[in-house]
C-alpha cells in the first residue's frame, strides 16, 4: 500500500498516512486543526530499502 507523508498547510503538523487515510483527509480536513487540505499536502514516500 502506498505511503504518503502528511503536511498541514495550516497547523504544519506532519502526518504519515496511508492511503486510506489520505483520502480521509482530503474529505474531512487535517486531523490535527480541521483545516480544508488538497493534494499538494500530501508527498509519496518512497519504499524504505
Ligand atoms: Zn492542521
């Protein structure tokens, strides 16, 4: 499953998400501050290997 690394644009709060939880997100806000966020917020991380 693909991985994402999570960054408020408001609060700054750093997130690692799957995907899952990135689409949840993306639907309800920044689980920290609620702030709306879009995709832009969100960088894949690559396999650790
Ligand atoms: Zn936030």
């Amino acid at each position: 499953m693909s991985r994402y690394e999570f960054t408020c644009p408001e609060c700054g709060q750093e997130i690692e998400v799957n995907e899952s939880m990135r689409e949840a997100t993306l639907s309800h806000g920044c689980p920290v501050c609620g702030a709306a966020v879009s995709t832009s917020a969100f960088a894949q991380k690559q396999p650790t290997e």
